[in-house]
C-alpha cells in the first residue's frame, strides 16, 4: 500500500503539504496541489491512505452525473433525464461538476463514494481518470462525447448526420436556394456531423447552390455577430436557408435578422438542432432537429442499471434517432408539437408580396 509519505516524496513536497493537497485544505499553489492529486491518482490513494472503491458493504445505490456545467438549458434537460430513470431502477442520482483544472479531483470523489457508475455528458475522459474509476470496478457510459474514445467505452448518441441532411431537405423544400451555416467553434464530433450531413443533402439536390459557412463558440451572442455580414444580402425574391448548429446560435441568428430589418420564416429560414425549450418562446417559434436530450441521459442511466445487475460492459454504441420539429421559423403553420407541418412552407408569401 501506498504510504502518505511516497507520494509527498514523489511530489517533491512534506508530508503536511501533501496531506492538505489532498484534502483540499490550506492555500497552495495550483500546480501543486495538482502534482499531488496526479501522484496519488497514479497509485490509487485516498485522503485516508486506503484504497477506496466500492464500500465493503457493496456497491453503493447511487449513479454519478458529470456535467461540465449545469443550469443551461441542455445540463437541465441532461439531468431530469437522467434523474427519472435512476429513480426507476431506485437509485440515488449525483450531480459532479467537472472542470478542466488541473486540481480538478471528480473521479477520485467518485470512487470514494463507491458510486455504481458514472455518465460523463459531453465529456471525454483522460487515460488516467479512465484508469482510475476502472480500478476501482466502476463503469462509465458516454453521453454525447465531444470525440470518439481511444478506449472501449459505451456511449450515448444521436443521430447528427441525418439531423444535418433533415434540416438541408427541410430548407429546400420551404424554397430555399442559398445557405448559410452557423458552424461552431470548437468543432466537436457531434457538430462536424451535422455539418456533414448538411451539404451532403444540399449538393445531392442543388451541386450548384451557394453554401456559406461562419463560426460562433456555440453561444447566441457571436452566432449574432458572425451571421450578420453573411445575411447583409439577403435575396428579394428567395428566402436564405440558415441551419444553427445549436438553438442557442439560431437565437443569435434570430438577433441579426432583426438588425438588418429582415423577417425570420420569410426573408430567411431558419433550423437549429436541439429542441430545448427556448426553440417555442422564439417568435416566431423554431423549427430545429429534436435529438432526444432526456431519453438519452435515460438510456446512459439504464445501460448502468443493466451492468450493475451483472450485464457484460463491453463497449458499444447506442443511437437515437433525430426528428424534424416544424415550427414558423421556416414559413410553414406547425401541427401542435409533433414535427409535421400543416401548412406548405412553399405557400407562404415572398417579400414584397400582399
């Protein structure tokens, strides 16, 4: 067993500061303290100088939920997803923040709480966090990861590339003849997907047509800035087709529209993907690729349930489908939520029309 004393040794600091480290006390510097968590992460110590996975009593009835942050919109749809189902199989369910600081300890609190599994959202997890939580016999399940991982571990998706080739059929069946992309910055897996698909259904019809491309960080207010110079020349005779890689950045396209006097389900059409809630507060409301938020995180939870009760853990990809919600964004009269238009988007009039 690891003693206190080797991994100070090994961190080149005394033992008390090793020990605060690790407890997370005391004032120290960042890199510090990391060294420390580094070392004690290698060789699996505690703050107790025990090895510490599952309690000796049994797995603990409890799943663990990493999130980079919480409170969004999508974090809020992540968790009550994910909260139902653990309730189901009559777990506790654990909100982890993580964070991409080096003293960021998440998996060395979640083997010490014994934790069932963890579902890590749009997180992709490090050799050594990924090491760590093995040890100590705890599964992880993937929930939309940014990249794919280098080692088997089972993930939760959507459908991205359909989704992209959805909302592309959808534009050019509303009369669009001119795109523009609100890619995002970083670009994830999920993201390039979307892309993909996007000006593979774009070119397969129109080879021709003019698809342009800007990048936002995934927020509303750059999306804003970005799509600006892009929509300055909007058509008088047909409608600019927009697909928002995210609700949020069809917000921000939204905002720019209204700064150069332009109608969103006229003068352009607009799609995002998502379906958060603030896609039906928008006016008019946003037509978007629904990927199933909740029954995902339900599906990440029950994978857990399933290998807690003995399931084999072997890697694998599980897939939910995209769906098109229609809405005014795109000219067409919505049916009530259920994604198919009752109107014809082709119908709707052109600028400058009575």
């Amino acid at each position: 067993m690891t003693s206190l004393a080797q991994i100070a040794a090994e961190s080149g600091v005394s033992v008390s500061t090793a020990s605060r480290a690790l407890r997370g006390r005391g004032e120290m510097a960042p890199e510090t303290r990391a060294r420390v968590l580094a070392a004690a992460q290698r060789h699996g110590y505690s703050a107790t100088g025990v090895r510490r996975g599952r309690p000796r009593s049994g797995t603990s009835r409890l799943f663990d939920l990493v999130l980079g942050r919480f409170h969004d919109p999508y974090a809020d749809e992540v968790t009550a997803g994910a909260h139902l189902a653990a309730a189901r199989h009559r777990f506790d369910l654990v909100l982890t923040a993580e964070s991409d600081t080096p003293d960021d300890d998440w998996p060395t609190r979640i083997r010490a709480r014994g934790s069932a599994g963890v579902v890590l959202g749009l997180i992709l997890p490090t050799a050594a966090q990924i090491a760590m939580l093995h040890n100590a016999g705890i599964p992880i399940v993937l929930m939309d990861p940014r990249a794919d991982a280098d080692v088997p571990l089972t993930s939760v998706r959507t459908t991205d590339v359909a989704g992209g080739a959805a909302a592309a059929e959808h534009l050019m069946d509303a009369g669009a003849e001119r795109f523009l992309i609100v890619d995002a910055a970083p670009s994830y897996r999920f993201g390039r997907g979307r892309v993909e698909g996007f000006e593979k259904a774009v070119r397969a019809r129109h080879p021709d047509a003019a698809v342009d491309r800007v990048r936002a960080d995934w927020t509303a207010p750059t999306a804003r800035l970005v799509s600006l110079p892009a929509l300055a020349g909007a058509s008088d005779t047909a409608p600019i087709g927009v697909f928002a890689l995210s609700d949020e950045m069809a917000i921000g396209v939204y905002r720019a529209a209204a700064d150069l006097g332009l109608r969103v389900g006229r003068d352009i059409l607009v799609v995002g993907f998502d379906d958060v809630r603030a896609a039906r507060w928008v006016h008019p409301a946003l037509t978007t690729i629904r990927q199933p938020i909740r029954e995902m995180a339900g599906a990440a939870i029950d994978e857990l349930a399933a290998i807690a009760h003995g399931a084999n853990p072997a890697r694998r990809i599980i897939e939910l489908p995209t769906t098109l919600v229609v809405r005014g964004s795109t000219g067409a009269t919505p049916a009530p939520e259920n994604g198919v238009s009752r109107g014809n988007p082709r119908d709707r009039p052109r600028r400058g029309s009575a």
